[in-house]
C-alpha cells in the first residue's frame, strides 16, 4: 500500500522533465503538421532505379519476408515476354538486404521516404519490367537481356565462352532480332542461340555424342 501512495506523488525527476518542457518545448516533432526530414543513413522505403537494375531477380531472393515477387509473362505466339519485379511495402521490415545483395549495387536502394500509411496495402510498391530473352526451341524464359549485357560487361573476353550473353550484347541489331526462330536442333552450330539449360545440354550431349536422347 505504501509503495502504491508513493507511485501518485511525481518524482522529482519528473517535475524537472515538465519545467524543462514548458520552457523549451516538447522533445517529439509535430510530425505531420510539419513535414520530417530524416536524419542521413535513415533506412526508408526500397526504391527500384530501372536505369541500374537488370531484372535478376536476386533481391526477391534474398528477402527475409518475401515481399518482392517476381512474374515472368510470355506472348508465346508472338515469341516476347516480360519480367516484371515489384516489391510491396505492406511487408517490408527495410532491413536493406535487397540493397546489399543487389547484383548491380543500385537496382534498388533505400531512399528517406517513410510515411506510407495507406487504406489498401496493395496499392504501395515500386516496380520494375524487363524483356525477357526466351529460350528459341521451347520459349521458356532464360534471362532478361539486360542481365545477359551486364554478364558480358563483367566478364570481358571470358564473355566470348558463352554464345548466349555475345548474341544478347548484339541484340539491338535488327537483323537478330528478326531471325526466324527453329524449333529443333540440328548441330553443333545450335550453340549459337538462346537455350535455356535444358536444351543447351541437349546441343552439348548431340555435339558430344552424336544423337539425340
Ligand atoms: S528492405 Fe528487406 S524486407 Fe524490404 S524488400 Fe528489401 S530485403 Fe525485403
Ligand atoms: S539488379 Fe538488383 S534490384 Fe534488379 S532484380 Fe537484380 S538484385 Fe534486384
């Protein structure tokens, strides 16, 4: 009973806490009657810069709570398609692993946003849409073509090893883009297309041992 009288009285400490505040105002900010500014290094909201990411897809793997989803859709009659990569805010904890483990270093950065308070938690999230180099016997998705190139810039003249990121880095040229695509594989000269790992394997193994599987 004693202590509980005790906890009515205000300490000491207390008093001199509220004099202090009287005379020189609250210590918390009248956000949002004001606008904040953060201080530098605040961890806020991920941001996609379309200029620097390559469609990888590394961040939605290394995210802890799987916020960033990545959707690949395909026109198969038309032999295009598009990666698309977006990273809802509704369950990011802006630990910064995207950032971190981000292939390029700036596909996706932590910026100083950090007021998102929204009604519908879908409606908040950065995007990003790649095309996608499909493989030209099944169509499935290999890669985006910005990754292919930003493999070539890395590697230099060990890019010349892989078929697929030389014809990615000749890609613009129109008469490529054209070509006709052949569904079967006929030799060795298959090599020099896009394939997805199946069927390069399946040019390896006819190159090696002379058929099919
Ligand atoms: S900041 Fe963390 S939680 Fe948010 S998208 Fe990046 S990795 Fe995922
Ligand atoms: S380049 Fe960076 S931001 Fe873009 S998909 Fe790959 S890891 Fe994510």
């Amino acid at each position: 009973m004693e202590g509980r009288s005790n906890m009515k009285k205000p300490k000491i400490r207390e008093i001199k806490e509220a004099l202090r505040a009287l005379i020189k105002g609250p210590y918390t900010v009248p956000f949002p009657k004001v606008p904040h500014k953060p201080y530098p290094g605040f961890r806020g909201a991920p941001k996609f810069n379309p200029d620097e990411c390559v469609g990888c897809g590394a961040c939605a793997n290394v995210c802890p709570t799987n916020t960033i989803e990545v959707e690949d859709l395909v026109d198969e009659e038309k032999g295009v398609g598009k990666r698309i990569i977006t990273l809802y805010y509704q369950n990011c904890e802006f630990c910064g692993f995207c950032q971190e483990c981000c292939i390029t270093g700036k596909g996706v950065e932590l910026s100083q946003e950090f007021d998102l308070a929204t009604f519908d938690r879908k409606s908040i999230f950065t995007r990003v849409e790649k095309e996608l180099a499909l493989c030209e016997i099944c169509g499935k998705p290999v890669t985006t073509w910005d990754h292919l190139r930003w493999l070539e810039d890395k590697l230099g003249y060990l890019a010349y090893t892989n078929p697929q990121i030389i014809l990615a880095t000749h890609y613009d040229i129109e008469e490529i883009k054209k070509k006709p695509l052949r569904k079967e594989i006929k030799g060795r000269f298959d090599q020099m297309r896009i394939l997805c790992p199946q069927h390069r394997r399946e040019v390896y193994r006819l190159e090696e041992r002379g058929k099919k599987k």
